[in-house]
C-alpha cells in the first residue's frame, strides 16, 4: 500500500495569465485574411494545448469572438497533426438579414 498523500493548508498560487492575456489569436486580421476567400479553410494558429485549440475553435463557431461576428459566420476546427495542436477556420458569409 502507498503511504497517504499529506494534506496541507495553503492557499492556491496566482492564476499564470488572465483569459484576456491568454488569447493566442489577432482576430482582427484573420477575419480581414479569411473574407478575401469565403469558404477556403485556413490554418490559423498552433497552440499548446488540445485544450486550448478546441476552445479557441468553439468561441470562433459560437460567434463568441465580437471582430469575427460583426463581419459574418466563421466555422472553425480543431486538429491535432504530428504533435501539434492546431485551429483552422474559414469564412461562410455574410448573416442574412430576416424579413420581419
């Protein structure tokens, strides 16, 4: 048998990097690179975790990301290739407008 895990009182360190400080992407220059060639995938950047790529994809797609949802829809994807964790995205259009 293991021997127990000591527990300890002590207060959690300082998160490493805010939400804000840890957004790897500039929104605004990829949605102005992906609406010059609507519906062509691209790769947008390598981050360092799978965590991170699927979540960044996800805002992306929820239209979570206020520079890319003011200019239309975006899907994106996340993929791991060869050890890295990768976010495409591509640019589907402009939202239409319903007649009420």
């Amino acid at each position: 048998m293991s021997a127990p895990f000591e527990i300890r009182f002590e207060d959690p360190p300082p998160p490493l990097r805010t939400w804000a400080q840890s957004e790897p992407f500039d929104y605004p220059r990829i949605a102005s690179v992906l609406c010059k060639k609507p519906g062509r995938w691209a790769l947008i950047g390598v981050v360092g975790t799978p965590l991170r790529a699927s979540g960044a994809a996800h805002r992306i797609r929820a239209g979570l990301v206020e520079t890319l949802a003011i200019r239309g829809a975006f899907d994106a994807v996340a993929r791991s290739v060869d050890g890295e964790y990768r976010v495409y995205a591509r640019y589907l259009g402009e939202y239409e407008q319903v007649a009420s």
